[in-house]
C-alpha cells in the first residue's frame, strides 16, 4: 500500500479521522501558542516543530496503539544511547522514552489530551531547554572522509535527511589548528551560527563548537582568510547493524561531493564497508588536501 505524501500541515490533517484530526489541532494549537519561536513544518511525513534549525518534537499517528502521539527527539543527527538515563530529569512520569534522547508522550482520545495538556506543555517546555547540540561542546573528529558521485533526492529522503547551506569563513588557518565560523540555513529558514576550533594532536583531531550570535559573528568575519559556500545533508546510516553519522556536502557549483562516515569508536569507523554503499566511492582519508580549509585549494584547482 502507497502511503501518501504530506506537503502541508493542512494535507496532513485532512488525511486523519475526525477524532485524530481534533486531537492534534488541540495539541499543535496550544504548542505553537505555547511557544510561538518554534518552526512548524512537514518532516517525515508528519507535523514536526524545529527550534534554532533542529527538530525537537514530532507528531506520529501511524503506530501499533493507533494512538496520536508526540515524539520527541533531537533530530537526525545526534547519536542516541537506548542504555543511559535520559537527558530530561523530570518528565512528571508522562513520558516513555526509547533512549537518552528519544521520547513519546501518548494520547488515548480527545478528553485524554485535554486532560494533559497542561503537563504536557511544561514537559515539552523543559525539554527544548535542553539544546539539542550543546552550547560549547568538544567532540572527537576522526571520521572518514570519500569523494562520491551524488547522492539521489529519494536516498536522502529515505535517511530522512537534515539538509541546510552552509557558509565557512576561516579566521586561523595553520598545519595544526583552525578557527572558523559556520553560518547554517535550515530549509524552514532558521539559522544557526557556529564559532568552531578543530586541533590536532599526536594525529587525532578534536573540534570545538560555540553557539554565537549574530552580532559576533559579523564582528568577527571583518578577520575572514578563507570562505566557502556548500550545501550539506546530515543523517543517520546503518550498516550491519552499526549507526553512522554521515554529512554529505555539495560544494558549491558542484565541483566536489564528499561524505564523512563517523561512528562511536575507531573500531566501528573501520568497520564501515564501502564496498556496501549504495554509490560508488573513493576514500581520501588521510589526504590531508581534503581536510579543513585545505579543500578550498582542491576546489581552485578543479574550477582553473
């Protein structure tokens, strides 16, 4: 059976039975009165609201219970732990969670969302205090790096793809260190801006990330070395029941298309097989050309 596809909010309640239909114009009603910064907009074929460019909260209606319900998540692209507590400390015991990261509040009828909206509304507001990437985190960056042909609309869409542009500038540019600003877009036209540092020592590279604001970010731009323009879709593939987080940039004018394939540890990186994935690929890992603000001489030298 083909399921349809939800252009708009509007198709998607249309698609629903009566009783549904009330039960979710209840819900997305309040949440938007509730919190009128967030985006609402279609994501996997659902109602789904983003705050500062990230999907925090999304409507599902299709499950084993036929129950409307609201998921909420971080998106597509932070790992998930199914084994630790999760991040949210006091969910008034309304929440089921799947993970660290992932949670469903669950509604029987009409009387039942009216009866908990009230607590749901405060649940939902604790949890998008929560950022869904850290205001100044550090991570491990070791991922493995290929040159792809590029990837169809209908794969990307499959991974359920969170696609933004994003614009580099770089601010320090050595053999050991970067400083660089990153100015995303998201497709509902929320932007998030980045201060990132990446270091590397004893050959592992690390990478620092600061939210900023826009004021900083003009400020700092007037010390630009280097810029770049892409466009980059990150997601979630699983390969031999291994989760990789994948980023697939479209640099601009389509002269290069990369992906970097990162996992937990080195051993599931390594474990990853090319062989395996649906496009043909080439790997550069190591190339240190393709490697931070290196890639705009790559990309000079493939439009000369």
């Amino acid at each position: 059976m083909t399921i349809a596809k939800h252009k708009t909010v509007a198709d998607f309640i249309t698609s629903l039975t009566p009783e549904k239909a009330q039960q979710v114009n209840v819900l997305r009603e309040s949440i938007l009165s509730s919190r009128p910064d967030l985006k609402e907009h279609i994501k996997w074929n659902a109602p789904s609201y983003a705050l500062d460019g990230e999907e925090r909260i999304t409507f599902n209606v299709k499950n084993k219970a036929d129950q409307v319900s609201l998921i909420m998540h971080m998106g597509a692209t932070r790992k998930e732990d199914t084994d630790a507590r999760p991040v949210l400390e006091t969910d008034e015991g309304l929440v089921r969670w799947n993970s660290n990261i992932r949670g469903v509040i669950a509604f029987k009828n009409l009387e039942d969302v009216r009866a908990k909206l009230a607590v749901v509304l405060r649940v939902l507001d604790a949890w998008l205090a929560i950022p869904a990437t850290p205001e100044k985190e550090i991570i491990d960056d070791n991922a493995r790096k290929f040159i792809i042909q590029p990837l169809g609309e209908e794969f990307l869409e499959n991974c359920a793809a969170k696609t933004y542009t994003l614009t580099v500038d770089w601010l320090v540019t050595d053999e050991n260190n970067e400083t660089k600003l990153a100015y995303k877009v998201f497709e509902d036209g929320s932007v998030q801006i980045l201060n990132i540092t990446k270091s590397t020592k004893n050959s592992k590279r690390a990478t620092q990330k600061e939210a900023i604001s826009k004021v900083d970010y003009e400020r700092k731009l007037a010390s630009t070395i280097l810029h770049l323009k892409k466009e980059r879709s990150e997601f979630i593939y699983v390969q031999n029941g291994t989760s990789f987080a994948m980023n697939y940039d479209i640099f601009e004018d389509g002269a290069l298309y990369m992906l970097e394939v990162d996992a937990d540890t080195d051993e599931q990186r390594i474990a990853f097989d090319p062989n395996a994935f649906s496009e043909v690929v080439s790997e550069v890992t190591g190339d240190l050309r393709y490697y931070g603000y290196r890639v705009t001489s790559v990309l000079s030298g493939s439009s000369s």
